[in-house]
C-alpha cells in the first residue's frame, strides 16, 4: 500500500511538473496581453502630454491609430512565440532531442520559404509598410481598385472596409501604390460649374463667404482658411470653379457635403445658374 502511495505521489508530481510550464506561459501570456491593453489606454494620457495647438485633436487620433496598429502586430508575435515555447518545453517533458528537431527546422524552413516565396514577399512588404508609417488601422485608404478603412493589418495580410460594408482582405505582397486619404492632414475640395455669362468676381465671392461660413461651422475640424482657386478649366457649358479647405484627417467628407449644400441654397438667391447638360431635338418638316 505504501508502495502504491508513493508511485501515485511521485506520478502526481510528474503530472503537475508537466502542467507548470505550460501553465507559467499561459499566465504570462494573459499577464502580457492585460498589460498592453493598459498600455493602450494609457496612450492618451500619453497623448495629452505631447499634444499642443491646433494639431492636437490629429495627433493624438494619430498615435491612437498607431498605437493600435503596433499592438495588433505585437500581440500577433507573442502569442506565436508563446506557441513555439510551449511546443518545445512539452517535447523537452518526454525527453526528446530537441537539436535534431532544430536542425530539420531549419532545413524544412528554408524549403517552404522557397516553395512559397509569395507569403515570404507579403511579410516583407508588410515590415516596410509598418517601417514605413504608410498607413495605420483607421485609416483609409485606396489600394488598386478598392477603396476603405483599414480594419486589420498583419504582416501578411492588410483587411479593407469599404463603404458597402464589404470586407477585402489585400496580400501585403501585391501593394505596390497606396492613396491614403487621412494622413497628417486632409482637404476639403469641392468644384463647381457656372454659366459663361456669370460675373466670375460675383461667383467667386459667393463661394468665398460659403466657404467662410462651413469653415466656422467645422472650427474644430478647419486646419486653415479656406481657399477659392477661381476658374481651374472651360467646359464644354461652364466655367469650373475650385474651394480648398484644409481639414483634419476624415473631416473633409462632411465638410464638402456642408458645402456643397452652402453653395447651391446662396447660388439660388443670388441668381447664379448652375449650368446641366442639354439636348436640343430639331424635328424636320414633313414632306
């Protein structure tokens, strides 16, 4: 019986010397991920400190963005390093040889990178990317033929949002041009036609105080006062007019909406036309 006892007691603490180091990696891993995620919401406070002037609602959406972006990617690294280690001090608890199996790693990984030299690229497109500060989770972008808010990026991988709610997922090793539209600053721009027989200094001081009046409406979110470039090209029908504005990252879509809706209500009071395509029919006389 004793005998029992003690093979039961020393099976026991075999048993619980096999579980305590899975067991420590998975405390430090929940330890970890609890840290960043306090971390991250210390970032503001972080933020209000290095933040000034007119810039400093942009720059702390900013270092939030990047802020998010890094975590995602660090979390993603850890848990894989917490994987590997727990793989290895499992086999290292059966008493099996660890440096062959790290040599035929070595060897079975240099195969795959060879046989799959397009995830390869995705990860190192996905580092410059990342080095690169080209965009962050938050942002949108234009990325060849789609357009959206970066929802997730990976080393691997970069997942777009677009406005229908579709979600594209774009391999890293195929982006060769990007269009951000939310990076340190945005602008506001909007055109309109008017007809050849306008008075041009009367249209353009229209669209002067418009623009005047949206930027005071949009303070927080104008950068600059607003621009109005006059004439930028002769249509077929009218003569094309240009406001800038200067807007913080994602502001300059409500801003423009605004103005456009400024300019049509004053063009209406003031007699300016908006000129529209149109067709002319002549019926021949009949025979």
């Amino acid at each position: 019986m004793d005998s029992f006892l003690r093979t039961l007691q020393v099976d026991w603490l075999s048993a619980v010397s096999l579980l305590a180091g899975p067991l420590v990696v998975v405390l430090a891993w929940f330890a970890i991920d609890r840290l960043l995620i306090k971390l991250h919401k210390k970032s503001k406070f972080v933020e209000r400190i290095f933040t000034t002037g007119a810039y400093e609602e942009t720059k702390k959406a900013l270092i939030a963005q990047r802020v998010k972006t890094f975590r995602g990617l660090f979390i993603q690294c850890v848990r894989t390093l917490n994987a590997v280690f727990f793989l290895f001090m499992f086999l290292g608890r059966f008493n099996i040889d660890l440096k062959p199996l790290l040599a035929g790693v070595g060897v079975v990984g240099l195969g795959i990178s060879l046989a799959a030299q397009n995830i390869l690229r995705d990860f190192i497109n996905g580092l410059l990317i990342l080095i690169e500060d080209q965009f962050n989770v938050g942002d949108w972008v234009s990325i060849g033929s789609f357009s959206g808010t970066v929802e997730r990026f990976t080393m691997r991988a970069t997942s777009l949002r677009t406005t229908d709610g579709r979600l594209v997922v774009i391999p890293n090793g195929t982006i060769s041009q990007i269009a951000n539209s939310t990076k340190k600053f945005s602008t506001a721009l909007v055109e309109v036609g008017v007809d050849y027989s306008t008075d041009i200094r009367k249209a353009m001081a229209v669209l002067d105080r418009c623009a005047n009046e949206v930027s005071e409406t949009f303070r927080r979110d104008v950068l600059g006062p607003p621009a109005v470039q006059g004439i930028v090209s002769f249509g077929a029908s009218d003569l094309q007019l240009r406001v800038l504005i200067k807007t913080v990252p994602g502001a300059q879509w409500g801003i423009e909406r605004a103005l456009r809706v400024a300019i049509k209500e004053q063009f209406e009071k003031e007699g300016i036309s908006i000129p529209f395509p149109q067709l002319v029919v002549h019926r021949g006389e009949p025979d």
